[in-house]
C-alpha cells in the first residue's frame, strides 16, 4: 500500500489490440472514485517503460505473451506484485493472438513480413534487438501465476468495476450471473 494509504496498481497490455485498457477507461465517471483508492504507479496509459515497474499490490494484464520481451515484462510484473490479473480472454486463453499457433513462426514471420500487401520490407528483419517471437503465443497463466481472471473480449466496464472494487475491499472476485455480463 502507498505511504498514502491507496493500493498501488500497475497495468500493462502484450499481445492484443488494447480493448481491455479501452473498457478500464469506460469506467467513465467511476474512475475518478477509483483514484482516490489506487495509486496508479505503471500504465501503457502513462507511458511507463515496463522493466521500471516498481513494487505494486496489483498488476493488471491485457492480452496474451507472444515474444521473449513480453515474457521477460510478465515475469517482472509477476515478481512485483502481489495479487496478479489477466484482464480479457486474450490474457486467459490466448484468443485471437494465439490464432497464430496453427502455424510454424516461420511462416508467420514470412507472411508478416515478406508476403504481406502492406509492407515493403521484402525480408524478415534480423535485428538483435528486436522481440523474438516465441513457437506459441501463450496465455499468461502458463508462464505465471495468475490470481484473478476477468473474462470478456472485451470485458465491459461493470465487469472490471465489480473485479476491481471487490478486489479493493480485500476479497477475490466470484463470478455469476449477477456480475459477469457479456453481449
């Protein structure tokens, strides 16, 4: 907890397009309660570099780990924080990113880069510093320990509000009928 008395949260989105954040950011009018309970310390909303996450009571998670760098972030946000969250399906279960396992990384670097109507790079970068991507986009539970999961794609915004204020008064999340809403 903050020296002033409000939990410290982290968020971070990998592989995905950033719905999740979108649906946090739907909380609307809500999110100015939310401040005054949180200390919103990492987001790709503040444009915090991940491996700079300091110490955090919850680390939230959008989308599915699909290279070694997205890896390497998950487990320092894992070490970090004390209650961990996969926000969406991607982070549950892969979803759409992980279309991409029906196909050797080979072939999906070559369609990406090399056959693809929108670029003309014309070869697979090379560069050291670039990301490798991994055999499998994987889901973050197998690779971390996830403590709550928030289904949805993306999950609405009283859906995140119920996870988030349960999990403010000190209890995990129950899903049921009454509290998980899809479309």
């Amino acid at each position: 907890m903050s020296t002033n008395g409000k939990i410290k949260v982290a968020t971070m989105w990998l592989s995905g397009c950033s719905g999740c954040h979108m649906s946090f950011l739907d909380l609307d009018e809500r999110l100015l309660e939310l401040g005054k309970a949180i200390d919103l310390k990492a987001s790709p909303i503040v444009d915090i570099k991940f491996d700079q996450i300091p110490e955090v009571d919850v680390g939230i998670v959008e989308g599915c780990v699909n290279n070694n760098e997205q890896e390497e972030h998950l487990r320092h946000l894992r070490d970090r924080c004390k209650i961990l969250v996969a926000l969406g399906d991607c982070a549950i279960m892969g979803n759409v990113p992980a279309l991409r396992n029906q196909f050797p990384v080979d072939a999906v670097l070559q369609r990406g880069f090399v056959e693809t109507e929108s670029t003309q790079i014309g070869e697979i970068p090379m560069d050291p510093v670039m990301p490798r991507l991994l055999a499998k986009a994987r889901p973050l539970k197998e690779i971390v320990k996830v403590d709550v999961s928030i289904p949805g794609c993306p999950p609405d915004a009283d859906t995140i509000w119920y996870a988030l204020t349960e999990l403010l008064a000190g209890r995990m999340p129950k899903w049921d009928e009454r509290n998980l809403k899809y479309d």
